[in-house]
C-alpha cells in the first residue's frame, strides 16, 4: 500500500464517516445550522437570521454550501457538516500537494498525517462553522503566493487573489489579513519592496478579488445599511481583537495549552521541530512558513477576543515544518512520541469515575452529569483501553515508520471521533435534540426561556414564540429556571432539559 492510500483512508475515516454520529453542538454549530435553517425556510439568501433576529457573525459563503447540501442530503447532521468536512478533505490534499512539490513525498505524507490526525483539526473539519472552509482558503492562497514569488507568473497571483477572495466571504478581513501579513512580512525581509508593491496593487488581481467579494457586501449593505456595519464590521471583526466579545477572555499564554493538546496524538514531534526554529530561517521557504505561524499565534495571543480554533489559521506551517522534521528526523516510535496521547488516554479512562465526585452547584450541570454513568459505561473504557495497549504493541511491531505512524493515527481518530466526541454529544447534546423532536412530533409552538441552545430550532423546524410564558405556555429551559414558575406540567425532561406546560 503507498503513502497516498494510507492518507486516503485516514482522511474517509476522519473526515466522512463519523459526521452523523454525534448531535449538533451548542452555540457555534446550532447557530450556524439554524441560521442555515432559517434561509432556506424564508428563501432570504443575502441576509442570515437566528431564531428570527439579525445575525451577522459570519459572511454568507458556508451559508450557502450548507443550504447547497441540505437541498442534496436533507435536513440533518450529515448535511450540515458536510461543507466543512468537504473543505477538509480539499485542506489535506493541498497540504500534501504542496509539500511534495517543494520537499518529498515522504514529508507531503508525514505532514497530511499529522493533519488528519490532529485532535483539533478533527474537531474543526466535521463543526458545522466557518472555520474548516476558512483555513482551506487561507492555506491555499499562501501556497499560491508562495508559487508566484518563486514563479512570477501572474496567474498564481490571480488565483491568490481570488482564494483571498472567498476566504473574504467565508469570514471576513482576517482572510484578507493574514496572507497580506505574512507575504509583506518575507518580501520585506528579502528586500523585494517594489516586487511586493507591484503584487499588493495588481490591478487585474483587485478587480478579481472586487468581482468575487464585493457583490455580497455590497447587496447585504443595500439590505441592512449601517446595522450591518456595526454588527459585521465593528462588532464581530473590529471588537474582537481589541475588546473581549462574549466572554472569551484569555492570557497572553491561552494558546499554549491549546496548542500542546490540538496536536495529539504527535505533540512531541511539534515541540522537537520547534526546538530547530532558529535553522528555520536558514531556507527561504521554511523562512516563509515559520513567518506564517509565527504571525498568526502572536496575532491571536495579543487580541482580546480568544477561542481555541482561530490560532488554527497557523496550524497548516507547522504540520509542513513538522513532515520535514519527520522526513529526517523520525526514525521510530519511541515512549517520548506517545507519551502525551497514553497521558490522555489515561485522563478519558478515569474521567468517568472522577466526575460523580464532583459536587456541582449548578442544577443543569448537575442533572446533566447524572448520565455520566450510563453514557461513559463499560463498554466506553473498553475502548479507551484498547486503543491505549494498541499505541503500546504498536511500539514493538516490526513495521515501517509510516505505517506505525498511519496505525497510531487511526487508532487515535478512531477513539475521538466513533467513542469520545458521540459520548459528549450524547451527554450535552442529545437531551436538546429528545426535547425538539418531542415538541416536534406533538405539534408544539415552543418559548425558550433563560437557554440559549440553536440546536433545538433546528431539529424543531421552527423559530421559537418571542412572548413571554403566560398560562398553557410551552416552554423549554434548564433546571434552573424552573424556580421561575409556581405551577407547570413537565412534559419531557432529560439530562437538565425540560419542557414544560404552565399552568
């Protein structure tokens, strides 16, 4: 078997199969599902809305490509992460493609695996969110303007122009910023001032980026006018570098720890290329990739807005750097390279023993957690067993460094995506997704009250009544909030969750 098919069944197994097994997560993917829900429903394909309100967290494009694969799949999971899952897929195979032009197959394959295996990008590429679509863009049009400065061929910066473009409609400035930042950046250092001004101002290159971007936020500014300024512009890009948004604060030093745990199950391999930095710079296109990553984890340390996935946006370098490590470097699995993944294994086999030791204050949180032992049971540290002693028998199996590399990985990404991630799912997820299908199948007009959870209009097929409860009132909301009414009828309750008839 090659090194390609190896990747091919990595990226299946990861990225496709396990796209149906977990509910929709709260806030980011209910949000962005309903907000998809919604478009469809009113056939409004300019202006995204939640639960009946503006929302102008994100431009238009995953939009579309989720509506595009509900039209084909239907209304459900699968549909819904698709998109992203896609986008992954296409993310890989410039990973690959690239370093195995400007390096060796050996590296392009190391550096996809590393990839594909990682637990943050296998979180990312299956969300139904932005993010996936964007780093596909924000990779591709790096690569190619890397290909322009070694080539000087305008149509490489033609096709940068238009990725930048997209990445534009995905998410906004920051697609624009980041391979701006870091192509000035090396051109500087190299002394290509003019080079970089005649590319920066290519005429041709702004009308294409103008004729794929701006149609959208032109027609979106004719809709909303100012209201999408301040919410778009100032708000959800403006606000979030220089202001905390939403409660998502963090130090100067938050993206260490999630750094160090998105790379597993190969942190190791990440933390021994790192310690080469300073002969990064000795190769023009190690310069340019360390650039890349350098950039975007300083850029996102400093701002005041922080959320474990946008330091992904400098994740492609550094599995690139690290495939030229391993290409030179990785010669066999040693205790050192899985370490931390056993650590980990560790954690999700006494996790389910630790937390009903917990005392938790909060009554949602508290009837939640009461599904640990169901949910977390024996045959979920079954699992967490076998893939801890397979990383360990994998260690002494006469096999070729790639295939013990491509084992670790599968065994990996097999545990977090078919155990781990539908485990959390079914625990914090699937009492919201009973509750809208209840509703659902009895015909209920539904007002939600002190919860915020997205999913649970899409699964509803409805927005939620804006009035407040009053006498025959159905109402979802926590545990919690029960203490707000004197008499009620439960008609459905589960892991915190709970709809209820006032009376």
């Amino acid at each position: 078997m090659n090194l390609r098919a190896f990747l091919i069944i990595l990226a299946i197994l990861t990225l496709f199969v396990p796209l149906s097994l977990a509910p929709l997560f709260n806030l980011d993917e209910g949000a962005f599902s309903e907000a998809t829900r919604e478009m469809l429903q009113s056939g409004n394909y300019i202006t995204t809305y939640l639960d009946g309100n503006l929302r102008f967290d994100k431009p238009i494009l995953i939009y579309w490509l989720q509506a595009f694969s509900v039209k084909i799949f239907g209304l459900n999971e699968f549909a819904l992460r698709f998109p992203s899952a896609l986008a992954g897929a296409f993310w890989a195979l410039a990973i690959w493609s690239f370093t195995k032009r400007y390096f060796s197959e050996r590296s392009a394959f190391f550096a996809t695996l590393f990839m594909l295996s990682s637990l943050q990008i296998n979180i990312i590429t299956k969300a139904a969110i932005a993010d996936s679509l964007l780093n596909l863009f924000i990779a591709t049009s790096i690569f190619l303007a890397w290909v322009f400065i070694q080539k000087r061929e305008k149509k490489y910066l033609y096709l940068t122009f238009a990725l930048i473009a997209f990445g534009t409609l995905t998410k906004g400035p920051v697609a624009i910023m980041i391979p701006l930042v870091v192509i000035t950046i090396y051109l500087l250092i190299k002394k290509e001032y003019l080079f970089l001004l005649k590319s920066l101002f290519n005429p041709i290159g702004i009308l294409i980026f103008l004729a794929i971007a701006a149609p959208w936020y032109i027609l979106e500014y004719l809709d909303q006018g100012q209201k999408f300024i301040d919410g778009f512009f100032l708000k959800h890009n403006l606000e979030r570098f220089s202001s905390t948004l939403e409660s998502h604060r963090g130090s100067l030093f938050y993206y260490i720890p999630v750094i160090l745990i998105g790379f597993l199950p190969f942190t190791t391999i990440l933390v021994a290329t790192l310690k080469r930095i300073k002969s990064l710079f000795k190769d023009d296109l190690q310069l340019f990739l360390t650039i890349w990553a350098i950039f975007v984890i300083l850029f996102f340390s400093f701002s005041g807005t922080k959320l474990p996935h946008y330091v992904i946006y400098g994740y492609t370098p550094l599995f690139i750097l690290m495939g030229i490590y391993a290409q030179n470097n990785f010669k066999s699995i040693t205790w050192l390279v899985t370490l931390p993944t056993l650590f980990l294994y560790l954690v999700l086999l006494t996790l389910p023993f630790i937390v009903p030791l917990i005392k938790i204050k909060n009554l949602y949180i508290a009837e939640m957690l009461n599904q640990v032992d169901s949910i977390f049971n024996r045959e979920y540290l079954i699992y967490v067993a076998l893939a801890l002693i397979s990383t360990i028998l994998i260690k002494f199996i006469k096999l070729s460094i790639e295939f013990k590399a491509f084992l670790i990985a599968i065994v990996f990404t097999s545990l977090i995506n078919f155990v781990v991630i539908p485990a959390y799912g079914k625990l914090a997820e699937q009492p919201i997704k009973d509750a809208a299908l209840y509703a659902k199948n009895h015909n209920l007009k539904v007002i939600t009250f002190h919860i915020t959870k997205p999913s649970f209009l899409v699964y509803l097929e409805s927005k939620s009544l804006k009035e407040k409860p009053k006498k025959d009132s159905i109402v979802l909301l926590k545990k919690g909030a029960l203490r707000y009414f004197k008499e009620y009828e439960i008609l459905f309750k589960k892991g915190g969750i709970y709809l209820i008839k006032v009376k």
